[in-house]
C-alpha cells in the first residue's frame, strides 16, 4: 500500500531539481548578457577617452614649450629692465646737462648785457651764447630720444607679463583636462575577462596528481588574443591563443604556488596565484 507513492515523490524531487538547475542557468545567462553589454559600451568609450587625452597631452606639451619660451622672455625682460634702470640714470645725467647748460646760458646772458657797450666782447659773449644754445638743444633732442626708448621698452615688459600670465592659464587647463581623462583611460584598459580555478587531477589511477585548471571567459564583445605565462616550481611555459565572445579558455595542470600571468594588447596584464 505504501509503495505507490515513493515514484511520485522520486519524480516530483526531480522536477523540482530540475527547474532550479533551469533557473540558475536564466539568472547565468541574464548576468553574462549584462556584463557583455557594460565592456561592449567601455569599449566603444575608448577610442574617445584616448583620442581626449591623446589632445590633453598635446596641448599640455605645447603649453610647456610656450611656457619655456615665456621664461626665456622672462630672462629678456630682466635684461630690459636693467637697460630701463640704465636710461633712467643717463636721463637724470643728461637732464643735469641741461639744467648746467641753462645756468651758463643765463650766465653768459648776463654778461652779454653787461657788454654791450664793448661791441667786440658783445660779439664773442653772442657766438658763445649760441654755441650753448646748440648744445642744449642737441642735449634737448637726446633726452626725448631717451625717453621714447623708455617708453617702448615698458610696452615690450607689460606684453610679455600678459603672454606670461596666459601661458599659465593654459597650462592649467590642460593639466586639469589631463587629470580628469586619466581615471577613464585606466578603466577602459581594464581585460574584459572572468577567470576560476578548478581542482582536478590527471594521471593513472596508481600515483594520480591533484592540480587545478584555470577557466578564462571572454566577456568581451570581440574576440581576444591572450598570452598565457606559467611560473612556478616546474619550468616556466605559455600559451597564446584566441578566445572567442563568450567562450571560455582552459589552463590545465596547475600546481598550488604557481603564478599564471594573463597578457593581451591594449589592456593592463592580469595577475593570479594558485590556490
């Protein structure tokens, strides 16, 4: 009487077993799906984010050598600014000149009314009075001259100041583009892969090694080429193979301790150990 029931529950256990082991594969699959699709986005981002800093650090680079050449203006202004200090010092000279030239004028004026009863001196006290005259109007002329070259040199040190003070905003601004492009390129360059150890053994049933073998999953939305380097007590080997979207690369006969080295172009190297 109690026999009948215990195939009825043997199947019942089974369907259950079964619709778990579905659902776990629905919620595998849905995963996998998601991650494809966040790497497929990244790496579509990429080109961009290294076209971006690729243009940051052309610009930072260009910024310095215009900096360099700024400093080197810098270095020219100081010698401008000592030719200023040195006009400035032969404008006070030649102003004392002028202001001597004008005493001995009023001087020689004063004795040219004292004389002009005696035309003979009168004449002579004229002539040096014009040669005076000459001289302080030649001072007269080098003193304006000075004064322009004053001023030019001025206008060439408040221009530079100005290219100076924009070179540095512009470096600033790339330095900041540079630093805010940085984190998504390091991210971009991250191996769209999933990696797991298995336990196993191999060999005869008599003398049969445990190990362990590596599973690498391409999550990737192209197929990716990997170098695979084995280091460890046994002598160091690798591998190079294709891992096609969505498949699944195998390293076997792993020992515990081992350092398994996952390489590929235009991505950071993955390191594991066996454990």
């Amino acid at each position: 009487m109690n026999a009948a029931p215990a195939p009825r529950q043997e199947k019942g256990r089974q369907a259950g077993l079964f619709l778990g082991t579905l659902a776990a594969c629905i919620v595998l699959a849905i995963v996998i799906i998601v991650l494809g699709v966040k790497v497929q986005h990244l790496s579509a981002q990429l080109p961009e984010n290294q076209t971006q800093l690729a243009s940051a650090r052309a610009e930072l680079a260009q910024a310095q050598a215009d900096l360099a050449k700024a400093r080197a203006d810098n270095a020219q202004m100081a010698g401008l600014n000592v030719q200023l200090e040195a006009d400035k010092s032969q404008l006070a000279d030649l102003q004392g000149q002028i202001d001597k030239a004008k005493g001995q004028r009023a001087d020689l004026q004063s004795q040219v009314e004292k004389a002009k009863a005696e035309e003979a001196e009168s004449a002579k006290l004229q002539a040096q009075l014009d040669q005076a005259n000459a001289g302080s109007a030649d001072l007269q002329g080098q003193l304006t001259q000075a004064a322009a070259g004053s001023t030019h040199v001025a206008a060439q040190l408040d221009q530079a100041k100005s290219q100076v003070s924009d070179l540095q905003s512009r470096l600033q601004k790339a330095e900041s583009d540079l630093a805010r492009l940085q984190p998504l390129v390091l991210k971009a360059r991250h191996m769209p892969v999933t990696t797991s150890f298995d336990a196993n053994t191999w060999g005869s049933s008599f003398g049969s090694h445990s190990g362990f073998t590596l599973r690498i999953a391409n999550l990737g939305a192209h197929p990716l080429t990997v170098d695979t380097t084995v280091t460890g007590a046994g002598t160091p080997r690798s591998q190079a193979n294709v891992i096609d979207v969505g498949a699944t690369l195998k390293v076997e006969k792993l020992a515990a301790g081992d350092n398994v080295i996952i390489a590929s172009e235009g991505f950071d190297p993955v390191n594991l150990t066996v454990k």
